[in-house]
C-alpha cells in the first residue's frame, strides 16, 4: 500500500527531539519491527508520521496499517489533535495550538453548508457561515474534555491562526514558540492573524524583540514617585487621583453574570483556571495597550504634562494591586 504525508496533518503533530527522534529510531531497530500500526485514511497517515520516516529509511522493517473511517479533513484534524493531547508530554503553547486546531476543526464539522476549498496557500479551509450556537457547544465540550474554561478554548484558536500566520512570513518562529525558546503573549501572537497581510510580517518582527524596545529605543521615561524632578511640576496626589476605582455591588454582579456562562459551575462558582485566565488575559491586555500606545507615540508621550499624567495613572494603579497583596483584596484605608 502506498502512504502518503499530508502536510496539513503533519503540521499538527508535534515534532519530536533529536534524541526523542533517534531513541525511537533504536527502539524500532532493536525490536525488528513496528509494533504499533500507522493510522491511515484513504492512504494518507493520519498517526504515525515519525515511525513512518523512520521505515523510509529502513524499508526492511516490517509494518502494519489501521484505516480509519472519517467523514472529511475536519474530522481528521480534530482526531489528530486530540490524540496528540492525550498521549504526549507537550508544552503549554503546544497544548494550546492543539486545542485550538481541534476547535476550528470541529466548528467546520458543524458547519453545515460549505465548500472544502482551499486557501492561498493550499490548505483546506471551510467555506460559509459556523452556527454560533453550535460553536458555543463545541467549546463546552472541548472545555469539558480537557478540563479547561471555554474562555481558554475560544483563545486558543485566536493563539493557533495567529501562530499559523506567523510561521507563514517566518518559517521555523512556530517551533520556537513552542519549545519556549521565544516568549511572546498569546494576545501578540493572535494579532498576527488579525492583521492585513503586509503587516504581518512587521508584528512577527517584533516578536523576537522586548516589548520596551519595539522600535529599537526605549519606551518613555516614567517618572519614579521616589524621586524629585525639576521638569516637571508635580501636583501633590489628591485623594481622587490615587484612590483606584471600586465598581458598585450591583456593577460586581453584573460582570459576574456575564463571565459565569459556562453551565457545569452554576451560581457563579468559578474554578481558579477560569479565575486565572480571566485575570491573566486582564492584565496581558493592559501590558499591551500600554506598550503599544508609548511606543507608537513617543515623542508625544515624552512631553513633560503627558508624562506627569501617565505617572498619576501609575499611582492609581499601584495603590489598587497593592490591595491585592497575599492573593485577597484588603480594604482600601
């Protein structure tokens, strides 16, 4: 039987060390044989990429095969991606790209109508609108399965287009950020997707550089409380400015409701995951939108009113996070 490796399949499967490689090169060698079967449709490898290789250079060794039924590519690539979740030792980027490979996967399965076309570069991709709500479904059961927060879900695919774009401008940045080699923000990575084409390649760029130096100067100075600054007249802290902002009861309980929308925690009981995420993503955003404002307007920034205005804001900011030393908000002196 002639195999065959789909890229697009391949893509999904994370690679495996040199020495992970060569280990189980030995292992095949020493026991003569391939002792799981590749997992096949139609002739292409659905699992088993490596072994596969591994038999392209030793066509001697003896294999077998298992075809697998599966109704389109979709379920294909949902297949793969949970597998490969639920067998492998992956890092947190990889555990993420996979999770949001599935979740684009199955909401093309539940697409209804649509015409497996292809992209520009050849991949296939479903054509039409998803149902929202079957979407909605898909990621409370994706959630459920690997025992995340549906916020993660819907995250997780935003992080896995934008690291697809990347790799398309950048070959090789996907390994990267897998193996942890690059730090970047999922919310950095998922701009990537969002962008026109020809800035891409500008923001995959600015990946591989510190934050404070996206344009290769340092970021506004910001005034340290602790010093003194002749430039800059400084207002003595009112109360007003440095208090930080507390929502009213009723303003808590309405984004309380807005975020409980995943069924299996009722009343509001949220497990630390969700609490996390939702804090993570917080403050991933304020990081961002700060950086990326300083940054595109230095020179405006560097004016001596906006820089005293950017320290009170800094004050507002440090007096709120201190309330929330040791884990547990304190309250406000």
């Amino acid at each position: 039987m002639d195999l065959m490796i789909d890229q697009e399949f391949a893509d999904k499967i994370p690679p495996l060390t040199k020495e992970e490689f060569d280990q189980l090169e030995a292992n095949i060698l020493a026991d003569g044989v391939v002792i799981n079967p590749l997992i096949v449709w139609n002739g292409v490898i659905v699992d088993g990429h490596n072994r596969f290789r591994i038999l392209q250079m030793h066509p001697e060794i003896p294999f077998q095969t298992h075809e697998k039924e599966f109704s389109d590519r979709y379920e294909v690539i949902a297949w793969i991606c949970k597998n490969q979740l639920g067998r492998r030792n992956l890092t947190t980027a990889q555990k993420k790209y996979l999770v949001g490979k599935q979740y684009e996967a199955e909401k093309a399965m539940l697409g209804g109508k649509r015409d497996n076309g292809h992209d520009d570069n050849g991949r296939f991709t479903a054509m039409g609108q998803n149902d929202p709500l079957r979407s909605d479904r898909t990621s409370a059961q994706i959630a459920k399965e690997i025992g995340k927060g549906e916020r993660y879900v819907r995250r997780a695919e935003e992080f896995a287009k934008g690291l697809d774009a990347a790799e398309e401008v950048s070959p090789g940045i996907k390994q990267e950020v897998f193996s942890g080699t690059l730090k970047t923000t999922d919310s950095d990575v998922a701009a990537i997707a969002r962008a026109a084409p020809d800035e891409r390649k500008e923001l995959v760029e600015n990946l591989r550089k510190p934050k404070a130096a996206a344009r290769g100067q340092p970021l506004p100075e910001v005034l340290d409380p602790d010093e003194d600054h002749e430039d800059v007249d400084r207002e003595d802290d009112s109360e007003e400015e440095t208090t930080p902002y507390i929502p009213s009861k009723a303003s808590i309980r309405q984004i309380s409701a807005a975020m409980a929308s995943d069924a299996d925690h009722p009343e509001h009981r949220m497990p630390t995951e969700f609490i996390i995420e939702e804090l993570t993503e917080a403050l991933d955003t304020m990081i961002f939108r700060w950086d990326f404002c300083l940054s595109e307007h230095r020179d405006e920034a560097n004016d001596t009113e906006c820089r005293r205005q950017i320290q009170v804001l800094v004050e507002k900011g440090r007096a709120y996070l201190k309330l929330y030393r040791g884990g547990k908000k304190r309250d406000a002196v």
